[in-house]
C-alpha cells in the first residue's frame, strides 16, 4: 500500500516559491514564515519527506565520485540503513544527484531513479550509503515506488515538497491525498516566476478535484489552508 501523501508547501499570495524574491509586509517576515512552515512539517509525524532533483541538488550539493569499477550492483532496490526510521527522498530520474554522506539532519537518504540509471551512479550510492528505488518500466511508475517505499521502508505517511515540476506530476498521478498550503502576505509578481506546482502545457484541469479542510490565521500574517485532494473521474 502506498504512504499517504501530503503535500505540505508555502508561497506568496501569487504562489511564488522563493521567498527571497517576495515583498515585505508589515505582519511577519521570512524568518518567522520559515519557522512556522517547518513547525507544521514536524506536527505532521510524517516518516520522510520527498523533493525533486533541483531541490535535493540545492541541499545536498556534491559532485560526481564514483568508485572504481567493475560494479556489482542491485538493479532494482538497495537498502542501505535497514534500521532508519526517518528519509530524505529525492526523485532523480536520470542519476543526476550525488551525496556526501548518508542523511540530512538524521533523515536517511533514498533515491527513486529511472530505468536507465548506470551501474557506476548505483556504486556511488551504494558507497555513499543511500538507498534506491530504481523504477521497472521506461516511465517512472510513481505509484509502483511509492508501494515499494511503504513496504520495504515502513513508509507511511510522507510529506511531499516540490519543486513545482515533481508536485504536478504528483498531482497527475492521482497520488497527492492532502494539500497543506502557507500563504504569506506577500507578493512575487515577477515575469517567468516559479510556483510551487507545475504540470505540462495542460496543467492539471481534469485530474484532480480539491475539497477545503480548514483555513486557519496564524501568527506573522500567514494563511493554512488545508484540502482533500482526489483523482477525478
């Protein structure tokens, strides 16, 4: 069975991404935006969050170091901490990201990979003590490596945290089954600006339905608005 994902983001009332490029309001700043953002992560209780290539490349910021060959390697599932209780999950779908080490705050690394991911970027992670899920089919099946988190991690309930490419396609899947939004009292309103969910040219019209949870005022001037989110019909 898969986790249940939550999509758990914070934007501008434009839905920016980047707070450093929005406008300063009166009622908060981005320090306490920030905190008030990872509060709400923790009271979740989740079991790991999940992030695209670009947001795990900004975190974890290391180059290529692939052992020496030849490689003998898992194709198809590595766990590398049987006993981890807490994950960083990145999907990367052509093998792009490297690590320096094993975790980020005590949160044990697993990648979701493509198909078509090499036997020297396994061995990296193999010897960088990551995890993988390497995906059956030519197209990643995000359910099937949801399924496989949950039954060979413990996985079940996970906070999904963009970027914005990796939520849309999450949304398309019909896989996201919350939506957890901060909106700041500020605004972006560049040309070309990043939100926080992308999908296509079409965008997500048709796919999937929203139901509202609950709205809440917080501290800092910040909104929480909660969803039920469902594939459509």
């Amino acid at each position: 069975m898969k986790p249940h994902i939550i999509c758990h983001m914070m934007t501008s009332l434009d839905g920016g991404l980047h707070p450093s490029r929005w406008t300063a309001s009166p009622d908060g700043n981005r320090a306490g935006w920030s905190a008030t953002y990872e509060d709400i992560h923790k009271r979740f209780g989740a079991d790991g969050w999940l992030v695209g290539r670009v947001t795990m490349a900004e975190m974890s910021k290391a180059g290529p170091h692939a052992p020496e060959g030849p490689f003998d390697v898992n194709r198809s599932l590595h766990v590398a901490d049987p006993d981890a209780r807490s994950f960083a999950i990145a999907v990367d779908q052509h093998g792009k990201l490297h690590f320096n080490g094993s975790d980020f705050d005590g949160d044990h690394v697993i990648v979701l990979l493509g198909k078509d991911v090499s036997d020297q970027h396994l061995a990296e992670l193999v010897a960088d003590g990551v995890s993988y899920i390497v995906s059956d089919g030519q197209e990643m099946d995000l359910y099937s490596l949801l399924e496989t988190l949950g039954r060979e991690f413990n996985i079940r309930r996970l906070l999904l945290e963009g970027g914005a490419g990796v939520n849309g396609s999450f949304f398309a899947a019909g896989l996201v089954d919350e939506l957890s939004l901060l909106v700041a009292p500020a605004v972006d309103a560049r040309k070309g600006s990043d939100r926080f969910i992308e999908y296509g040219q079409d965008g997500l019209a048709g796919k999937c339905e929203l139901s509202l949870l609950s709205c809440d005022s917080l501290s800092d001037g910040l909104l929480h608005l909660k969803y039920a989110v469902k594939a459509s019909a």
